[in-house]
C-alpha cells in the first residue's frame, strides 16, 4: 500500500471517531473502498461510511435479510447466482428481467435487493471477507414486454450499490435490449455516477457477447450464454461454511 493510502487511511478513521462512530473492526479494504468511491477526500469518505453504518443497523439489524421476509421477491425465480467464481474471481448474479413485475411493495423490494448483494457478495468470501470483494452482474432483457420493465426497480438496485456498496461492482453486463428498452436506459442511466456507468457493458454484438463469455469464464456462466454451466437460483444456493 502507498504512503499517501496509509494516510489516508489513518485520517478516515480519526474523522469517523470524530463523528462518533468506530471503524475498529473493519480492515484497510473496507475502508479504501469508500475512499476510492469519494476520489480519496477523507471527509466525504468518512460521512459515507458513517451513513451506511447507520443505514446498516437499521435496516439490516440482522446483519442479513432472511428468505422469510422476502417470499414474494424469491417466488419469482428471477435471480440466479453462479457456482464458482468467473475468471476474475468475482462471483456472477444473473437476472432474467422477463421474470421480474414491478413490486407493490418496495419496502420488501429494497429488502431483497440488499439481500441478493449481500448474498453474492458473500459467495466470494474464502475463509473470511477481505472488504474488497466485488460481483458481475447480469441483466437478461431476452424476451421482456413493456409489462416487466421497472425503471424505478432498476434506479433503486443501482442507488443501492452506489450508496451503501462502493466499490462492490466489477461489472455489469446489459444482454437482448430491446429497442424499446433503450429510452428506459437513459433515464435509468441519469442516476448513475460516472464510476458505475463505466462499469456496465451493453452486449450488442458478436465481438462483444465473445468478450463477454471470455471475461467471466465458460466454467461459471451458463449453457444458454456460451458457457458450460447450469443456472442455480438464489435460494437454492447455499453459502458454505467456510464463507460465513
């Protein structure tokens, strides 16, 4: 680690106790990664983390979200989460969007959007988290209709990640957009910062879905997308031991 990080660091972490709050047992990874996400300015990188602190306690006192308060959002068998890393050693979360309606409920919606990260997240984890892991995201928009497009849903899972998860998306990768999906695109796009929209790749050609099934690796992707493995649902995934 540079010294100027090492400083940086060590500043971050007086402003937090000077805000009153603790980064005592969270490592440099957790940390840097909210100084990365705030272009290494200490005092923005501190309010950041001293605001997901907060929303984690509240809306996580768990420090999990269970299946059983999110039972509407699973029913849907929307979500998929790879076995095995990608080639990278990011774990992938797949979402066919043609399985997904606009919830009724967004209390229960931003439920299981944590739930789902956090769930990917830790499917990386060996021995113990580091606080640097970071996940590949699929959106599938093969074969969606006007019905399944949510642009509110899609804002909330990307605020999400900017907010309360820096630094955890290696990349997204968009695959089938519509045309009409594409006026969606640009609003949804409107929200997000400029580190998050380089991280997402819209797949449009044939050079590009290579590029794509190289990057992640035919061992983790699935036989529908140009890979060699089969799709698990994210409930029926489970976290072994050695990643909690």
């Amino acid at each position: 680690m540079e010294q100027n990080q090492k400083l940086a660091l060590a500043q971050m972490r007086k402003s937090v106790q000077d805000l009153g709050f603790s980064t005592e047992i969270y490592g440099d990874h957790t940390l840097m990664r909210f100084l990365i996400a705030r272009s290494m300015d200490t005092e923005k990188a501190s309010k950041m983390f001293v605001q997901w602190q907060k929303w984690r306690d509240s809306f996580v006192p768990l420090n999990h979200i269970p299946d059983s308060e999110i039972e509407d959002e699973l029913s849907s068998e929307k979500v998929y989460l790879q076995e095995g890393l990608s080639k990278t050693g990011n774990p992938v979360m797949i979402i066919k969007a043609n399985k997904h309606f606009a919830s009724k409920d967004q209390l229960q919606f931003k439920k299981f959007v944590v739930h789902l990260l956090d769930k990917t997240i830790a499917s990386s984890f060996r021995g113990k988290e580091i606080g640097d892991e970071k996940l590949i995201g699929i959106l599938d928009l093969k074969q969606i209709s006007y019905k399944n497009v949510d642009a509110r849903g899609l804002i909330t899972g990307f605020q999400f990640l900017q907010a309360y998860y820096p630094e955890r998306l290696a990349k997204c990768y968009l695959l089938h957009m519509p045309w009409f999906f594409v006026s969606v695109w640009r609003l949804v796009s409107r929200f997000l910062e400029k580190a998050t929209l380089e991280k997402i790749v819209i797949v449009t050609n044939e050079d590009e879905r290579r590029e794509f099934v190289q990057h992640i690796g035919e061992e983790s992707l699935p036989e529908e997308y140009g890979g060699r493995a089969k799709l698990v649902l994210l409930q029926d995934f489970v976290l072994t031991s050695s990643d909690d």
